[in-house]
C-alpha cells in the first residue's frame, strides 16, 4: 500500500502527474549534509544512550512477556513467572507479537499484517587488490533480473567511519527465500552474482551472515482500512497502546515518532 508507506510520494504523484515532476518542483536548495546518516556507533547506541537517560528513574527488566492481563487500575504482564501491574501498557514490539498477547478481533487483525524475512551478508575484502571503483553507494537489483541479491551497498562510500582505508565492505540484502540456506551455499551464491554484476573474483577476507526472520512488515493494499480497524478497537482499551513499524511507517524515524507519541500519551494523564 503505497499510501501507507511512503504518503509523500502518492501526494506528489497525484499533484504533480508524475512522481519525477513532483521531486523536482518540491526539492529545497542544495545542502551539505550528506545524503545518508545513522549512529557512528551503531544503533544499539541509540538504545543503550535511552537506557542512560532512564537510569534511576524507571527499571529495566528482560526477559519475554508471555501473557497480558487487563486490571481495575489500568494493565500488568506476566514476565519470567513474576506479574509487572502498570497502569499503562505499551506494546512496542511485533504485530503478531502483540497480538499473541491479545484475543479477538484485535488479535486478529495485528496478527495478520504479514512479515518477510531478511538477511545480510557482509564481504570484507582487503582494498589493496579490490579491482572494481567505488564510485557510487552500491546498487539495486531489479525484481525481473534479481535472483539472491536483492541489493548491495558499498559500505565505505556510504558511511566511511566504518571501513578502515586498507579495507572495502560490500553489504548484500536477500530475501527470506535463502533462510533455510548454509553459510557456505549463501556466501557461494552471493560471490558468483557480485562477479557477474561488478566483475568481482577476489577472495574475501571474511564474511558475516545475519538472519532476521519475520522482521519486515509488510503493507498490502488495505492496511489503511486494516490500522483504522485496529485503532477502533484500541479506543475503549484504556491504557493499551502500540508502536513499531506495522502501522504507520517502517523505517526507524517512524518508530522513533511512534514511541515518543506513546510516551506523550502517557505522560499527558499525569500532567
């Protein structure tokens, strides 16, 4: 659903009679700041500075929530055998994870907003004998022409922090389709594509693989009417809220707002 996903765009579209016309007659003035950005240290980063802040003030507790109970006095979950009572309940997590903790409709409904799965593979070479220029920040494959690789970024011209001058980094995106595969056969198959693609036959000097099953959410067509479906159900469930990237944006700057419009809401009924 593309207005679910990127609203701009179809705005755009619809405005200007091509998304091409709309981008040109919208962009600001040229800028410095660089195309692409994230956490210098990773996003964990990101997560460990909120830690910090909440320090002494709220308490962390880990482990996995395997029931959700409505009270008189607002909500309480089951974590590790131990009941946790709050008043509110904010389920930042997985759709059908959230909904593994509810019943109904609303159950079914957040269970139903489908995932794909993703991978990474990381290919290290050293740069003395990388051949191909990096004169760009990757590439996409087109779906007609894609086989494993979905895309491949040049981590190095992407985000030059984080590959050391000796070294090139080429970071490969699959699909869940090679889940179920070896590190070997992945690594394998992914080495003949980018010698294909960019003419690469050097030997890599490591490789890393990462799994992330279920972890994309994906929007259909109708999961406009599907997220209006759940916030009415939501409305008289006092105290409940949700936030992630299956409802209203799937990158992190999403999530981001989400939680902090959660948060407000919280913080409002004290003020």
């Amino acid at each position: 659903s593309a207005e679910s996903v990127l609203p701009r765009f179809v705005e755009l579209e619809a405005k200007y009679g091509s998304l091409t016309k709309g981008v040109l007659r919208v962009r600001g003035p040229a800028t410095k700041q660089p195309l692409f950005r994230t956490m210098r240290d990773g996003f964990g980063s990101l997560v460990g500075a909120l830690e910090q802040a909440i320090e002494g003030k709220a308490s962390v507790v880990r482990g996995t929530v395997d029931a959700l109970e409505r009270t008189a006095a607002g909500w309480r979950a089951r974590c590790r055998g131990s009941w946790i009572e709050a008043s509110h309940a904010v389920l930042a997590c997985r759709a059908y994870e959230a909904g593994a903790l509810l019943n109904g409709r609303l159950a079914e409904l957040l269970q139903g907003i489908p995932y794909n799965a993703s991978m990474t593979l990381a290919l290290g070479y050293k740069s003395a004998g990388f051949k191909h220029p990096l004169n760009g920040f990757g590439f996409l494959c087109p779906k007609l022409e894609r086989r494993r690789m979905v895309a491949c970024t040049w981590v190095g011209t992407k985000f030059a922090h984080r590959v050391p001058d000796d070294m090139v980094l080429l970071r490969c995106f699959l699909g869940g389709g090679s889940m179920g595969d070896s590190d070997e056969v992945i690594v394998a198959a992914v080495r003949e594509e980018l010698r294909a693609i960019m003419g690469v036959t050097e030997e890599p000097a490591f490789s890393r693989i990462f799994r992330w099953p279920r972890s994309m959410a994906q929007y259909e067509v109708g999961h406009g009417e599907r997220i209006a479906g759940i916030e009415a159900l939501l409305k008289p469930l006092d105290g409940l809220l949700l936030a992630g990237n299956a409802y209203y944006g799937i990158g992190v700057p999403d999530c981001v707002r989400m939680g902090k419009q959660a948060a407000e809401r919280v913080a409002a009924q004290y003020d």
